[in-house]
C-alpha cells in the first residue's frame, strides 16, 4: 500500500514539475542558491541562526527584484512577479530546510 501511493505521489508530483516553465525553475533556483550562499556568510557573522534565516531570504527577495527591476527596463520586458515568486519561493525552501536539519 505504502509504494503504491508513493509511486502514485511521485507521478503527480513529475506531471506537476513538467508542466512549470524552465524560467521559472531558474528562478527557484537562482533563489535557492542565493539563500543557501548568503546564510552561509551571515551565519558566520552573526552566529545567530535566526537572523541568518530571515536575512538570507530577504536577500534572495531582494536580489530576485533587481534582477525583475532591470529585466523591466528591457525593451519588450516587464517585470514580472511570478518570476519574483518563485526565486522567493527557492529561498523559503532553503530556509525551512536549514531551521529542519541545522543543528549547530
């Protein structure tokens, strides 16, 4: 019963991930990285785990809007807020797995 369901979840969830642009699994990723890479640094500044957590993703929220900011002065561009989206989504994703499995 057990792997039936886990089969049945893994196909749904590989439907659900094929259906999601490239774009915006760059930007999720751009996001992750850019959490993981920063609460890395800011951890080893502040030796504080929870400023580095809220931090680390508000420096992916802010990288992930510049990068919107400038696309939008392209011409034929526009700033786009589920790109914002889901660069902040990579970084809460990072977050809440660094609060999980960060035992220091």
């Amino acid at each position: 019963m057990k792997s039936t369901l886990l089969l049945a979840f893994s196909l749904l969830t590989f439907n659900i991930i094929s259906q999601i642009s490239p774009d915006k699994k760059l930007h999720y990723m751009a996001g992750a990285i850019t959490t993981a890479a920063s609460y890395e640094f800011i951890y080893g500044v502040t030796k504080d785990k929870k400023k580095a957590r809220i931090y680390s993703l508000a420096t992916a929220i802010l990288v992930g809007s510049l990068k919107e900011a400038i696309d939008s002065t392209q011409k034929g561009n526009r700033f786009d807020p589920h790109d914002l989206l889901a660069t902040t989504l990579g970084g809460i994703t990072v977050g809440i797995t660094f609060k999980l499995f960060d035992k220091r």
